[in-house]
RNA sequence: UCCUCGGUAGCUCAACGGUAGAGCGUGCGGCUGUUAACCGCAAGGUUGUAGGUUCAAAUCCUACCCGGGGAGCCA
C-alpha cells in the first residue's frame, strides 16, 4: 500500500483543507474537554486540537488514552497559527489510534548520555537527532550531486582487505577461510586503481579503525569519502577540497535551516566558510603556533573566560538569592539555569586547567614533529573559517605520499581543519608516482612487499601524476551541526564500548 | 595502554558517618487554548558488585564491573 496521508512539512500547501496525518504522539498537553496532542510525523511536529464537544465517542476516547510515541491517524482542517511549532495547527474531526504506546522511557527532561546511547533506537525520534540526520543527509547528497556534477565515477571499494593501508592505525582483524582479513581503514589504494580506469572517481563506504579511542571525536566505524584524481597535482586536490566543502556549507545553508534553528547553530562561521580557505605550509602553520600573536591570543581567551566564570558564579548566587520566595515555575526556569551553569562552569575550569599548558607546548613545538589536538585548535582560533595545511615533514605521514620536489624532507600532503576547534575533516595530498620510490617506502615502513604487487603495477603502466583525499562525514556533519560529539551524527555509533543497540 | 570524573526511585539529581529526599515521568482526580501546561493525591529504593573499618556506611578504605571526558593516534 502506499499511503495517501498528507506530510507535516507539506501543510502550507493545504491550509483550510481537511487532511489526514499519520504518526507518533511526541507530547500531550490537557484540559477539561480539550487535548492538544503534538503529532511527529518523521517531516515535522504539528499540535492537534481534539475538542470533546466536535469528535464523536470513539475519537475522543483515542485522543484521552494516548500516551507518548503512541500511533494515531488524524483527520481535520489545518489552519495557520503562528505560536504553534511548524506554525500550523489541526482540528480535528476524528482520531484513530493505532497502537497504544507503552511507558516511553525518554521523557522531555533531560538524560544521561549513558541511558540515552542504550536506548538509541527511540533516542532518534526526538527533535535534537531529526535535525541532526536530516543535515547528515543533506551533507550526503551534496557530495555526491558535487561530485557527479564534476564527472567523477562513484566506485564501491572493498571492505575486507588483506592489508593495511597505513601502518599506524589499528586493524580489525578477523579470520577469512585460514588466512587473516582486515576491515578497511581507507578505499584509497583501490581508488587509485579506479582513478587510473576512469580519471576521477570517489568512494563513499564505512571504514574501520580498531584505535582505543575514547573521544568526542572518535568512532570505530565511521563513513569517508574518498576522491581520486588522476592528473591532479596538490594545488587542484586542495582546490577540489575547497570547493566541494564551500558546496555542502552552502546547500545546508539553503536547505536545512528549520534543522540549524532547532540545533540553535550559530550560522555566521558558516557563512565565512563558502570560499576563500587559506592555505598555509607546515613551516608556517608551525610559525602561527610558536607567534606572540597567539599566545597573546590565549591570554586574551583566559581574561576572557575567567570574566564568564565570574559572571555566571554571581548569577547562580543571584538565583540562589531568589529561590526562596520564587515561584514553582521560576524555581524550575532557575534549576535548569543552574545545571547550565554548572556544565558551563566545570566546562571552564578545564579550559582554565588545560590552556597553558597548550600555549606551553606550542611554545615547545619543534619543527618535524606532528600537531597535537590541541596544536590544531590553536592554529586555527587564528581563522575565521577553514584552513588548508600543506607541505608537511614526510616522517609522520603516509608511505604513498610523493615528496615535494622543491624539498625533500616535505611531503605534498594537504590537511582541511574546520574552524571552531572541530579539527581536521580532510587529508590527503599528491601520490608518489615512482615505482623504486614506493618500494623504498613501503620497505622504511616495514611493510610487506608482496601485498602491494597490485599497486606497484599502477607505476608500471602509464603512471601518472594523481592526487586524492580522504573526507571524515561525521566530523563534517559535526561541523556543520556545530555540536559537540560525533556520536550523534551517526544512527547508531560504534564506539570502543558500544555495539548495543 | 595511561590520566581523570562518575554509578542513589523508570529518568535527572540531592543527602557526604546517624530514620534515603526532590523534580520529571507513571496512576487517579480537577481544569475548555495548552506551549517541557498547571493544581491536588498516590505508588515507586537490598544506594553498581564483593570484601573491609565502625556502635552505626549511600557516605570512609581495597578490589572488581560499567560508563563519561581526555592523552597518544587519527577522519
């Protein structure tokens, strides 16, 4: 059956018409003869007037006995509202309920990230993670539209894998037919295959890091996208980046501002962030970091918070102050303020414990070595928007990097970091494309030869210059969203503890 | 692997050596325009587990389990 029921997000086109809606009760608010129920549909929230006096028994009954997240089918006129979320409002004429939901576990208030990771599959019917899925694939769709819209191939890579890509990461290994297979950590290699049959391809698919990481920025399972560009050189690589992440800044822009609105994104860093990334070397960025500029900046930062510590210390005792004589609701108005104060609060003391010591190993930073986490974030609190590193020591970098011909001890990689302190979103860079070179390299990185025979061939028939690079789709969508962990950028996050549900 | 914080009602938290409380949610009752609606009543607990100290442990100590944040490494 498809179903000929009317969408929430298509009302605007209905306005004085009777429709029918389909969908979850995500809140219940009543008086004597009156419910206002809040219908989610999966396009958004309407509230639906069900008046006792205008319904017959059956539908007033439905109406009376749902609960939270139960099923219900609506009929009735829309008429606009301007107070009501999604400006919109049904009458209804008749109720069905579908099915009666047991006790919810997830309430309006707020949860614990632990209770709400557990129950993940129900967490995702709440407005927070709508908003924040919705952007997901809005992101998704722009990358591909950018990419088909520039005549790359998309190309599936493979998943199980014989060998490791880099040797640094860690693999997940698992047993195939007696031998040992790995899930991918990268499509590169296979897309350097494909780049060299079709010119410019991409791959989008899951990839697999067995890091014990414990992180806001980590996933075991995580979505990259990787374009491959045969006769690309670094500066085309950093330009394609450039371009296809200004695309998807603007397309959410344009299409998901209900989304931007409900995650309350502050959207003027995204607007600075169509165009115009600078690009600064590794020698420079290393020179940013060491500057008097930022440390001078750091202070500023810390005059700064300590400011905010102060402040909102006098308005937590300013609302201490108040309470006894306060209204219920203002004493609730007040308890929500303070469990923001207090985040906020123990949020400060870190950054108050943490600071100098980043302006000190900045100070300490020697050139060869590479950035920390909190290298990056002081680089680029310089920015307004995101920044192209280029030209690094090739020491810490990957074995297929090609060596910039100008200096040998730089490799033409290339990393995107987003500004805000989101960190890096993209590497990549320019291919070695000399076959005694790449066998030099994979032997100083202690890699087993006879794995890369199949990529040795790319550098014996017709090799070419090339260049590729890696995007991280949750880290862009966490961008984008301008939240605070990656783990809900994802439906369901694999992380070092979790594979429930 | 290391550092750090936490585990009390279904949920979020309080009690910090002396009879375990509140708000939300749930149930019942009231209210014809509510916006996390509101008002009243009620039910709801072997304080993560196992030891130890003490007249007395949610509270102090030890070990373990589970989770959060971070380092390293990376997208």
């Amino acid at each position: 059956m498809i179903p000929d029921h009317s969408s929430i997000d298509s009302l605007s086109d209905c306005v004085g018409e009777e429709v029918t809606l389909r969908g979850w009760l995500y809140n219940k608010r009543s008086s004597k003869g009156l419910h206002f129920l809040v219908l989610r549909d999966g396009t958004g929230l309407c509230q639906c007037v069900v008046n006792e006096s205008a319904v017959d028994d059956t539908s007033w009954s439905a109406a009376d006995d749902a609960t939270r997240e139960s099923s219900l089918e609506l009929k009735g006129v829309v008429g606009i509202d301007d107070r009501q979320i999604g400006g919109f409002e049904l009458q209804v004429s008749s109720a069905v309920l579908i099915h009666k939901a047991e006790e919810y576990p997830i309430t309006p208030k707020e949860h614990g990230v632990d209770f709400l990771m557990n129950h993940r599959h129900l967490w995702l019917r709440s407005q927070r993670q709508w908003a924040i899925l919705r952007i997901r694939n809005r992101v998704t769709m722009s990358i591909h539209e950018f990419f088909q819209g520039r005549g790359f191939l998309q190309m599936d890579a493979p998943i199980l894998t014989g060998t490791a890509v880099e040797g640094t990461s860690t693999l997940f290994e698992m047993e195939y037919f007696g031998r040992t297979a790995y899930l991918t950590q990268s499509g590169q290699l296979h897309g350097e295959a494909m780049a060299m049959a079709f010119g410019k391809i991409y791959t989008f698919g899951p990839t697999f890091r067995a890091e014990k990481s414990k992180t806001r920025r980590h996933l075991t399972e995580f979505w990259m996208i990787e374009p491959e560009m045969a006769f690309y050189d670094l500066d085309g690589a950093m330009q394609l980046a450039e371009d296809m992440l200004s695309r998807i800044v603007s397309d959410a822009l344009r299409d998901c501002q209900a989304e931007l609105e409900v995650l309350e994104r502050d959207q003027e860093p995204l607007k600075r962030s169509i165009g115009g990334y600078p690009r600064i070397t590794y020698s420079e960025a290393v020179d940013i970091l060491k500057s008097e500029k930022t440390a001078q900046m750091v202070a500023n930062k810390i005059v700064a918070i300590e400011q905010e510590q102060k402040d909102i210390a006098a308005e937590s005792e300013e609302g201490k102050a108040a309470y006894g004589q306060a209204k219920k609701w203002q004493k609730r108005k007040t308890d929500a303020r303070e469990i923001e104060i207090q985040r906020r609060t123990n949020e400060i003391e870190e950054e108050l414990r943490n600071l100098p010591k980043w302006v000190e190993s900045a100070r300490q930073f020697e050139w060869g070595s590479d950035f920390g986490g909190s290298d990056e974030t002081l680089i680029t609190w310089n920015f307004d928007r995101p920044i192209i590193v280029h030209r690094f020591p090739h020491g810490f970098k990957a074995f297929y990097m090609k060596r910039d011909p100008e200096d040998d001890r730089l490799a033409l990689g290339m990393d995107v970091l987003a500004p805000e302190g989101y960190g890096e979103i993209v590497g990549g860079g320019e291919r070695a494309t000399d076959l005694s070179f790449l066998q030099d390299q994979v032997r100083a990185h202690g890699l087993p030869e006879e794995a890369f025979k199949w990529y040795f061939d790319l550098r014996r028939y017709g090799s070419v210059q090339h260049s590729g690079f890696g995007l991280g789709l949750e880290r862009t969508v966490t961008w984008i969203c301008g939240i605070h962990h990656l783990r809900e950028t994802i439906p369901f996050a694999r992380t070092l503890d979790r594979l429930y549900p």
